[in-house]
C-alpha cells in the first residue's frame, strides 16, 4: 500500500474513533505517519489526562493497527524527537557490532 493510500486510511480510521473520544471531551487528530508509527495529537479533556497512553495504546492503537496495514504503533506527536533520536540511537548501535 502507498504511503499516500496509508495516510488517507489512518485519518478515516481516525475519523471513526474520533467521536468516542469526543464524547468524553476530548479528540484525537494525524500529526504524521513515518516507520510504521502514526503520531497523534491529543485535544480537550484528553490533553494531561492520566489514561491518555491507555487510551492511545489499548484503543486507537489496537483499532489502526487491525484497520491499517503497516500500522505498528500509535505515539504522541510530542513524543516524535525522542522516538526518532532513540531509533538512530538503535540503528548507530547496530552498525558498531
């Protein structure tokens, strides 16, 4: 599936699931898709939440992950530098043994 094809995918999955999370007054919008992670942004009452990364791990990750394919995981937008500095960090590490 193109990358294209998989965004458009992710932010219908979304779009789904969206009003869920709206009902407790809260939302959830695509930040970005890259290796296999959907980055989310996390709105209104979810926003600080203390069950938000249940939510995210235990709901929309499980529900895009079965939608869309090449889905591996749902992260915070905010959380896309670590994420990214950990994964260099990883491949560096790899290419030293």
């Amino acid at each position: 599936m193109e990358n294209e094809q998989t965004i458009q995918l992710i932010k219908d999955t979304l779009d789904k699931i969206r009003p869920f999370m709206q009902r407790e007054g809260g939302d959830v919008t695509f930040d970005s898709f890259e290796d296999g992670i959907v980055y989310v942004n996390i709105h209104g009452a979810c926003e600080g939440c203390a069950l938000i990364n249940e939510d995210l791990e235990e709901g929309v990750e499980v529900i895009l992950m079965e939608e869309v394919p090449g889905v591996v995981a749902v992260r915070l937008a905010s959380q896309k530098e670590e994420i990214k500095k950990a994964m260099n960090e990883l491949k560096e590490n790899k290419t030293d043994d």
